[in-house]
C-alpha cells in the first residue's frame, strides 16, 4: 500500500502566518503614503493581495506536483535561459529608479532577478546531483575540481554579471551566498570555496569603492550622524523607528516614522514598522517564525529521499534565511543599506511569487521525506 503524502503543517503554517502578516504591515506602512501619490490608502495592499492569490496558486500547485520533475534537463534548461533572456530584457526596457531591473507590461511589473534566485538553486541541484550519481561518492568528493566548479558556476557568474550590472550588489551577493552554500553541502572542497572568495574580494572592493552612491553608503554606514539629514537619513530614521517601539509597540497602525520620515516603509525596511508599532514582542515573533521556517527546510531537506531533493530544499531554505538575515541587518544597522526584501512580509510582487512558489517545492519535498 503506498505511503500517504502528509504535509508539513509547521512550514505551511508559518508561511501563511508570514504572509498574513506582511499584508497587514504592508497596508499599516502605505496606507497614509498610498492615499497622498494614488488617492487610494488600499493600492499597495490590493497589489500584494493579487500576487500573494497568484503565489499561492502556484505554491498548492507545486505541492501536489512531485519535485522529481524539476530535475528533468529540459525544465532545467528552460528555467535558466528564459530567466537570461529576462535578465537580458531589463536593458531594453525603460529604466525605473535610474536602474534596469524591471519589465513592465501596463500595470504589471516583474523583476528577473528575483526569478534568477530560484533558477540558480534549481541549476545547481540538478547538476551537483547529477555529478554525484555519475561517480562514487568519494571519487566525486577527491575530483571535484575544476570540471565540476567551471560548470556549475557558469551561469551563476553569468547571472550575476547582469544583475550586477543593471545595478543590484545586493541581490548578487545574495545569490552568491546561496550558491556558495549548496556547492559546499554537495561537497566541494572548502579550498576551492575559499579560493573563490579571495579571489572576489578585490572585485567586491572595487564595486563599492568606485561607485560613487555605494561609497556613501558606506559612509552613512560607519558614521550616520555625520550626516543625519542627507546619507544618514534612512539609516537614523530605521534605528529611531526600532527604538520607538520599547517592548509592546506604539500600537497597530500608530507608527510615527512611516509618516514620510522613513523612506521605503512599506518595502525594504518594514521590519522597522514592525518594530514600532509591535516592539520589541513583534519583532522577536517575526525572527521566531523564520526561525521555525529554517527548522522545518533543514528537515525536509535532511529526510529528502534523493541528493536532488536534498540539494534543492537546502538551497531554497538557505535563500529564505539570508533574505531575512540581511534585512534584519539593514534594519539594525549591523550591514550597510541595501534593498533586500523581507521574505513574505515586504511588499513586491515578485520576490512573495519567487518565495511562495520555493516553498510550494519545499513542501513537496518534505511530502516525499524517508524519515522524520
């Protein structure tokens, strides 16, 4: 009699709650800005409502779909040259924030970058896994050099190359970090790891030092009251903001800072509302779900019945955490401002699609588990 599929009701669970309560927070941080540029204080919430709808579709999808058919090479191949050609495509579209990372058709905008996140675990799972089952697993841990680095590296710095480009250090260094994470759980040498880190240090150097907005940032980064008014602002009014909330909040709805004094409230540093307006008690809540959510991937993906499974639930879980462990950051003022999103909570629509449909292929693979 076959195994019934059971799902993970704790991944589930905080997923839902994440994206619940991101929605909220979204509509409590825009309401007053929404009203004041689109006379209407619901605009953003009925955006995230509509990819939050799209992204649960595709997530129940992907939970009833098995996930052994994603390592099928023709969806492989697929997935990685449809995101290159978008990638691609941003240069040719009209540039919105003085950058290239948006292809907008009417009213819907989608950002490749975010697809190239998800593309990038799915390459890497399939080909990492595939070199495994083609050799021993000793023979593969010995000869895991320069063959197997080049390709499977290859149209990781090809993405990044573009995204770096449009310009976006922050999702690159994101995606680096998440490939670096499942090349290492495949078992690549930690040698050949640490040897692609030095030698990305001086170009990592470079891309700060040399652009002029980044070097500020990291200016405003290591002194933000120098300059509280112009660099300094968005920082200042992040840490007042967490400041503001004590242990039991402000109050729903009650924030001061997302009054036109922080910019981005609603999208990169909503943390920060959360802060305020359900201190310090909502911010530890916030940190334990994707605590839970981190949990609950590490398990799917040490049960996962195949290195496939393993590889893929691992790198979708590392990519959730380093979201939200580099947002947190941002927020507190523990790493220089970057536009990283808060996973389920901030309001984008393709980063909650990106997200969702992940964890619809986590879910399936925690389905398929051999043992608790």
């Amino acid at each position: 009699m076959p195994r019934r599929l059971e799902m993970d009701r704790w991944l589930f669970g905080v997923t839902v709650a994440l994206c619940l309560l991101g929605a909220v927070m979204i509509f409590s941080a825009s309401a007053v800005t929404a009203e004041e540029k689109y006379d209407h204080s619901y605009y953003f919430l009925v955006r995230q409502s509509a990819w939050l709808l799209l992204g649960l579709l595709g997530m129940f999808a992907l939970m009833r779909m098995d996930y052994r058919r994603l390592r099928q090479p023709a969806v492989v191949y697929t997935s990685v040259c449809l995101v290159l050609l978008l990638l691609v495509g941003t240069f040719f579209a009209d540039k919105s924030h003085e950058t290239h990372r948006w292809i907008r058709y009417g009213p819907v905008g989608i950002q490749p970058s975010e697809l190239a996140k998800l593309a990038v675990i799915l390459y890497l799972a399939w080909f990492l896994d595939h070199k495994r089952r083609s050799r021993a697993p000793m023979e593969f841990s010995k000869e895991a050099g320069l063959q197997t680095i080049l390709p499977a590296a290859g149209p990781v710095l090809i993405f990044v190359c573009l995204i770096l480009a449009q310009p976006d250090l922050g999702t690159g260094v994101d995606i680096v970090l998440v490939a670096t994470t499942i090349l290492f759980a495949a078992g690549i040498s930690w040698k050949w790891i640490a040897t692609g880190f030095l030698t990305s240090l001086p170009a990592l150097y470079l891309l700060i030092t040399r652009v002029s907005y980044r070097n500020t940032r990291m200016s405003s980064f290591l002194h933000p009251d120098s300059d509280p008014q112009g660099a300094g602002f968005q920082l200042m009014q992040s840490l007042i903001a967490v400041g503001s909330g004590g242990f039991t909040g402000v109050g729903l709805m009650e924030s001061k800072q997302k009054l036109f004094y922080l910019p981005e409230a609603h999208t990169d540093f909503i943390y920060a509302v959360i802060c305020e307006e359900l201190g310090y008690i909502g911010a530890i809540l916030v940190i334990a779900l994707f605590l839970v959510y981190g949990w609950r991937g590490l398990r799917a993906a040490f049960a996962a019945p195949d290195g496939f499974g393993r590889l893929l639930a691992l790198g979708i879980t590392a990519l959730v955490l380093s979201q939200a462990l580099i947002n947190f950051a941002v927020v507190l003022g523990l790493v220089p401002t970057k536009g990283i999103p808060l996973p389920f909570v901030s309001y984008g629509g393709s980063s909650l699609l990106v997200m969702l449909l992940a964890t619809g292929a986590l879910l399936n693979i925690s389905q398929q588990a051999t043992e608790p």
